[in-house]
C-alpha cells in the first residue's frame, strides 16, 4: 500500500513539474508577444511621427519657394531657397521630439534630357552637343564612342518611333535581353529610366568610387533653357567648347560675388576671359521653373525621406511626382 501511494506522489511531483513549465512557457510567450506588440506599436507611432515631421519640412521647402516667387523672377544661389538646410537647423525648436533637414535643388540648373528630342523625333542639334560635351567629361571616363551610342540610344529611347538611330537601340535590341523589356519611345519622366537605357550602368548613373553619378546633373523636366546662375560646374562646362575649368571656375566665382548683377543671363561676358564666348540665346535662363525638394525626418536614431518635384508657375505651386523613402 504504501508503495503505491509512494508512486502516486512521484507521479504527482512530474505532473506539478510539467504544469509549471507549462505556465513558465506560456508566460514567456505571452511577455514575448505583448512586447513584440508593443515595439510594434512604438515604431508606428514614431513611423507616423517621422513622416509629419518630413512633411512638415516638406511644406516649409513650397512655402520659401512661394515666397520667392513673389520677390522677383531671377533665382540665384544666393537666395533662401538655396539656403534651405540653414532654416532647417532651428527645426528641432519646433517639435517636443525629432527634427529635420530640407535641401531644395534647381533642375532648371540642370541638363535637360526630354528636350533632347524635338517635336518632330529628331535631334535638337544645341541639346545634343551639351550632352556629348557633359559625357565627354573626363569625370566619366567615357570615350568617343561610348558616348555617341549611349546618346542615340537616349535618343532612340525618347523618340516615338522604332527605326535604330545609327547606333541607338530600339525594340529589336532590348526584347533579345535575358529578361526583356519594350523601348519606351517616349519622354523620360524619371532619370532612373535611364538605367533600361543601353549603355548605361549603375556606376555612370550613380557614380563610383571618386567617379561622379550623372543623375545629380540631368533632368527630365524643363523647358530647355538652363539657369546659368545656379547651373554646376559640369553643366557650366557642357555650354560651350570654350569653356574649361578654369572659365567655368571663374563664372562660379562672379556670380558668387553679390555685387554682380545676375538678371541677365548675358553676365557671363563680364567673367574675365568670357568676353569672346557664345552661349546660343535660346539655351540660358536666368529664372528657374522646376525644383526638387528632399526632407529627412529624424527621432533618434530613425529618419524617414521624402523627396518630390515642384514645377513653379508665376506664384503658384504644383507637385509633379512625391516619393516617401
């Protein structure tokens, strides 16, 4: 008798051990997933956070552009707009937590590939020899025959029809790819289009190393007229043969100088050594339409980007493309 009683109560001591565990583990499971919830629930709500604090930088950046707007029609370097990440530093005063940095870039600064074609499918001959010259940059490392068939093959990308230019790429090149896809024959509406576009690889468009990426100088928006007052270097040289580093160097250095008049775009004679040098007319602006605006939120150690493209009309303001990253 007392040994079957003695059994009983090893038995008992098991099943106590095993319902104990069995609540230790639930227990742990359940701290476990009431905690996954509950970071779960903080990164929403510093997600949510994060992006009204971008946004909030987002519609100061359209408000200085608009307030631009109203003081003038000539955009330079020198006003607010391009001083954007300085209004950016008192942001933190304006939230219990989190802060953020604006950039606002002129793309009318910029090379402008949708004009690179006319209406009609052909070459605006002006907007050609810009490109080649940029490509032709040293910078890239590209030579004379890289350059001329990635340039057709822009071409050939933009235009409406599917006749090869020389030697561009069209339909017949890119269905023979090992994943193909169709030649769009149409205008580029985002530059990383061009990443289809033969020719183009991910170090050229992006840049690698101490190579410069080509995106930061293009643009798929404009009117064709570059802003010589806010244009880069490269772009500077890109207007004209004549125009090396030095000159381009030196017309950075002029407009940099506020006792220099920019609302003509024909200032550039006045750069020492510039007087002989013909820009066409109809290449140069001293006004810009297009921009594009880049916000970073930050809370800690998280940030949330949003980056969109404004076209400025007169006074009023429209958002073309808004991407949240």
């Amino acid at each position: 008798m007392a040994r079957f009683l003695g059994d009983n109560r090893g038995m008992a001591l098991i099943l106590t051990i095993l319902i104990i565990s069995l609540i230790v583990a639930l227990t742990l499971q359940f701290n476990t997933s009431m905690w996954s919830n509950l970071h779960a629930a903080v990164n929403l709500r510093d997600g949510i956070k994060l992006s009204c604090i971008a946004r909030s930088g987002f519609n100061g950046a359209l408000a200085v552009l608009h307030e631009d707007a109203s003081s003038g029609s000539v955009d330079t370097l020198r006003e607010d707009w391009a001083q954007a990440k300085m209004f950016s530093e008192s942001s933190a005063s304006l939230f219990d937590e989190g802060l953020f940095l604006v950039e606002i870039a002129d793309l009318s600064g910029r090379i402008q590939l949708s004009k690179l074609v006319d209406k009609d499918g052909n070459y605006d001959n002006t907007q050609k020899s810009i490109f080649i010259r940029f490509l032709s940059s040293p910078e890239f490392g590209l030579d004379p025959e890289e350059v001329e068939d990635i340039v057709d093959a822009i071409k050939d990308w933009i235009d409406k029809d599917s006749e090869t230019t020389r030697f561009g790429a069209e339909n017949a090149y890119y269905q023979t790819l090992e994943k193909p896809y169709p030649c769009k024959n149409a205008p580029i509406e985002f530059l990383e289009e061009l990443l289809f576009v033969r020719g183009i690889t991910k170090d050229l468009f992006y840049g690698s190393g101490e190579k410069p990426g080509i995106f930061q100088y293009l643009s798929p928006h404009g009117n064709g007229k570059i802003n010589i007052n806010t244009a880069d270097l490269l772009v500077l040289r890109s207007l004209s043969d004549d125009i090396d580093q030095e000159r381009a160097e030196d017309i950075v250095a002029y407009r940099e100088n506020e006792d220099n008049d920019l609302s003509d775009f024909k200032w550039y004679k006045n750069v020492p050594g510039m007087a002989d040098v013909s820009i066409p007319d109809n290449l140069l602006t001293t006004s810009s339409t297009y921009f594009e605006i880049t916000s970073e939120g930050f809370k800690g150690t998280m940030s949330k980007k949003i980056k969109g493209v404004v076209e400025r009309k007169e006074k009023s303001l429209q958002i073309l493309s808004w991407k949240a990253m």
